[in-house]
C-alpha cells in the first residue's frame, strides 16, 4: 500500500510540542473521545488507562518514526488491527478517534496550529487505519463489518 504524500516533520513537531506542553498529553485525547462517545469507554477494560495511554502513545511515535518503512507497518499495524477487532472497534470509531486526537493536538498546540497540521494528521490517520484494518478478516473489506449502527 503506497503510502500518500505526508509531511512527517508537521506530525512529529506537533506531537512533541504537545508533549512538551502537556506532559500527560494523550489523556486529553482519551477525555475527548470518551466525553463524546461515551460507549466507547466501555471498551477499554483489559489495561489500567494509565498504561493504554503510554502504550497509544508509545504506538504513535513509533508508526510516525516509521512512516517510510512499508515492511514495518504492515508486520505492525496488520496485527494490532487484527487484535483491535476482538476489542469490539467497529470501522467507524477509527473516524471519532482521529477526530479526536486532532482535535486534542490542535487544542494543546494552540497558536502554533496550522491548516497544515491538520491535513498531514488526517491523511496520515486515513493511510494507518488502512493498515490496520487490512489486518482484519477479510482485509477490512467485510460488508456486514461496515458502519455497524452508529456510536453513542
Ligand atoms: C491509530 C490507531 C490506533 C492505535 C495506534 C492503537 C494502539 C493501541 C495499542 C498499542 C493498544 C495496546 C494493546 C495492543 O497492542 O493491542 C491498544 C489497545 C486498545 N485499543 Fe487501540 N489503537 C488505535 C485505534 C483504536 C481505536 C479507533 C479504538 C476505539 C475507539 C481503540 C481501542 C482500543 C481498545 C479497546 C484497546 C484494548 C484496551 C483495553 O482493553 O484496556 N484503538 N490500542
């Protein structure tokens, strides 16, 4: 899967300064996403939220460092989208959470947000679910798995 034209400095500049902003920086993320969709919360009951916050983040850093390095994310992201199924993430909470954590990132960044922020974090999001969710059964292609009904 090619990967779309991104700029990786605007990802990493952006995430470092809110990390440097806000040392507990995804928690905002995950306040964000479970104010809004509160059934997701319900979800995430294996690890302590402290630990799925560094493992998210951790995660994060990782896949951005690895943005040119195809092999990588497809032994990477196949699994974790594979594992992500039996967690109950239907296709469309990928689309609430990437509207989250943008909307986190542009918040802790403030001023020093720009337009240009936002596309290289949204088309990076689109290219990373993409292969998460060719680690699904039927490559993420399975109708019956599409839109399933809304989130709360
Ligand atoms: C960029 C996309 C995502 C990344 C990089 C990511 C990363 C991770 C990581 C590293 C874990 C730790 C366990 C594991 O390795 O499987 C995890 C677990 C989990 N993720 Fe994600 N995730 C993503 C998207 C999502 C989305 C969209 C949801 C749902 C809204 C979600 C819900 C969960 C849940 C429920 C768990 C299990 C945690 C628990 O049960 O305590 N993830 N994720």
């Amino acid at each position: 899967m090619p990967r779309p034209p991104i700029d990786v400095r605007l990802l990493e500049e952006s995430y470092e300064r809110a990390l440097d902003r806000d040392s507990d920086f995804p928690r905002l993320f995950y306040d964000i996403l479970f104010h809004e969709h509160p059934s997701v919360e319900k979800l995430f009951r294996r690890n302590s939220m402290d630990a799925q916050r560094k493992m998210f983040g951790q995660t994060l850093v990782a896949i951005v460092d690895h943005l040119d390095d195809e092999p990588w994310l497809k032994a990477t992201l196949e699994p974790l989208g594979h594992g992500h199924v039996a967690y109950g993430v239907t296709p469309e909470m990928y689309d609430v959470m990437a509207d989250a954590l943008i909307r986190a990132l542009s918040e802790v960044n403030g001023a020093d947000w720009r337009p240009e922020h936002h596309t290289a974090w949204a088309a990076a999001f689109d290219y990373i679910v993409a292969l998460m969710r060719a680690g699904e059964p039927g490559g993420g292609a399975d109708p019956a798995k599409q839109g399933g009904g809304g989130i709360t």
